[in-house]
C-alpha cells in the first residue's frame, strides 16, 4: 500500500506542476512554456517524495535532480524569453496554440507531459519506495550523473558564445569544442544524467529494481535522440552548407574524436 501511494504521490506532484503550467499558459497564450515545466515536474516528483518519505538517498536524488532540472528550466526559459509560439506545437495541435481547443492542449500537451515525465521519474520513484542495497553503485550512479551535466551545461554555453557573435565572423557550422566530438553533446549530456540517476536511484537497489527501472532512462535516450531531441533537430540543420562534411566528420550522440 505504502508503495502505491507513494507513486500516485509523485503523479500528483507532476500534475500539479503542468495543471499551473496550464493556468500560465492560458494566460500568455503561448502553449511552449510547458517546455520550462518539464525539468520543474521532476524536481516536484523528487522533492515531495524525499520530504514525505525522508531518507538519505531520497534526499542525494531530490538534490541530483534538482540541480539537473532547475538548471534546465532556468536555461529554457532565458532562451525562450520574447519568442513567439514554437512550430512544432502549433504542429501536434493543428493550430495556433488555445485556439485550437482548450481540451486539445490539456490533452495532447499537458496532461501527457505529466504522464512522461512520471514515468520517466520510476528510478526516483523506486528510491522512495525500496532501501538501497549496493551505495557504491550510488556514487557510480552520482559520477555518470555529473558527466551528463557537465556535457549539457558546457554543450549549452559553447552554443550559446557561437551565437553570440555576429553571423559574418563565425563559421557556418559550430564544430569545436565538444560540438567537435558530438553534434548533439547537450543531448547525450541529458540521456548520461538519467542513466546516472538509474544506477543511483534503480540498480542501487538490487537486479530487481534495476530491471523493472531500465526502461526509463532508455526511453528518455530514444527521446533525445530519434524522436523530440537530436534527429528532429537535424531536418533543419542538415540544410546549411557544409553539413555534409561535418556530419561526416563527428558522431551524432556519443562522443568521440572527430575524423578529419
């Protein structure tokens, strides 16, 4: 019984999160803001359940993940401020944002994200539910964590300098820095922080808990990659000149030196 409700505990924290998502975005007018809500639904999940059920390792996750998914949010949104709605939602609902029907985006925006990101959430959920059985496969867990981190925040602030400069003086392609070893390494960074949360918060509990929680991270690593993240990304990028040879030259996810 303890386990159930702690699960439907942390389905109502995801909720709650995209339900005032909603409300501001109602408001605005503008359906992409759920993208800053992602990251916040996991920290909401994360937090709730390590204060309901304290312990140490419910506590190490909550601050894994809310390193991880404030960073996100806070990024997300500074990128996002002042632009319009994003195509690719006008293009899930057939239609400018609300305009197409309030049950539309509640329905195919809101309320799924919800769901995602609580499923995705099973290794932080199992953390709560089980003790852990192995802690040095936690810190194994917390170090692919921060590797994840480290490619998604470095990943971000290169992208983000190339930028900033003038069209005129950068070259075509960004292709140094870790955009030299991956041409999405933000995210693999992404898919290396829910692996590492798996090893700490899944497999750290035994085989059991692993197995049952493997899922998760690998359905965030297709997500990133083959369906909303890297390949998706690519149907514009493959457009400017010199793709070609760069994408020759460098990986599309897991790093390594590029060919020259």
């Amino acid at each position: 019984m303890s386990a159930v409700l702690q699960v439907l505990v942390a389905l109502l924290a995801a909720a709650a999160v995209m339900g005032a998502t909603a409300a501001v975005s109602r408001r605005l007018d503008r359906v992409a803001v759920v993208d800053v809500a992602w990251g916040i639904s996991f920290v909401a999940m994360a937090v709730v359940l390590a204060v309901v059920w304290p312990d140490a390792h419910s506590w190490l996750l909550a601050a894994l993940v809310t390193v991880w998914g404030g960073r996100l949010a806070w990024h997300i949104a500074r990128r996002s401020r002042g632009h319009g709605e994003d195509p690719r939602y006008e293009e899930m609902l057939g239609g400018p944002g609300w305009s197409s029907g309030a049950g539309r985006v509640l329905g195919k925006v809101f309320l799924t994200q919800a769901i995602v990101s609580w499923v995705i959430a099973a290794p932080v959920q199992a953390a709560a539910i089980a003790d852990v059985r192995w802690w040095p496969v936690v810190w194994v867990g917390v170090v692919v964590w921060a590797v994840g981190v480290f490619f998604e925040v470095v990943g971000d602030a290169q992208l983000e300098a190339y930028k900033a400069r003038p069209r005129e003086s950068r070259p075509r392609i960004l292709d140094t820095g870790l955009w030299g070893w991956s041409r999405h390494p933000n995210y693999f960074g992404d898919a290396c922080v829910w692996w590492g949360l798996w090893i700490a918060g899944g497999l750290a509990l035994g085989w059991l808990p692993g197995l049952l929680t493997v899922w998760a991270p690998a359905a965030m690593t297709y997500f990133v990659r083959d369906v909303t993240g890297a390949k998706l990304l690519e149907r514009t990028m493959s457009q400017r000149p010199g793709w070609d040879e760069y994408a020759a030259c460098v990986p599309l996810f897991v790093p390594r030196p590029p060919r020259r």
